[in-house]
C-alpha cells in the first residue's frame, strides 16, 4: 500500500465518521471528492 493509498483509506473512513456522527459538515464531503478524484486517477494511470 503506497502512502495515496493510505490517505483515500483514512479520508474515507473520516468521511463515514463525520457522516454517521454529522460532523464537519462541507469539509468533510469536500475531503471524500478528492480521495475519490486521487483513486480514480491512480486507477487510469
């Protein structure tokens, strides 16, 4: 696991923590899209 790897893993799980707990709000979604935007460019390239 390379160090992307490792923070999609913890910016997903924060994501689910503030989603189930209604914590951070925007910051938190904003987070989840860039995890999602670095997953998908590592899987294209």
């Amino acid at each position: 696991m390379g160090i992307l790897d490792i923070i999609i893993v913890i910016l997903i799980v924060a994501w689910l923590g503030g989603f189930s707990l209604h914590i951070g709000g925007g910051l938190v979604h904003l987070l989840l899209v860039i995890a999602v935007i670095v997953l998908v460019f590592r899987l294209l390239s």
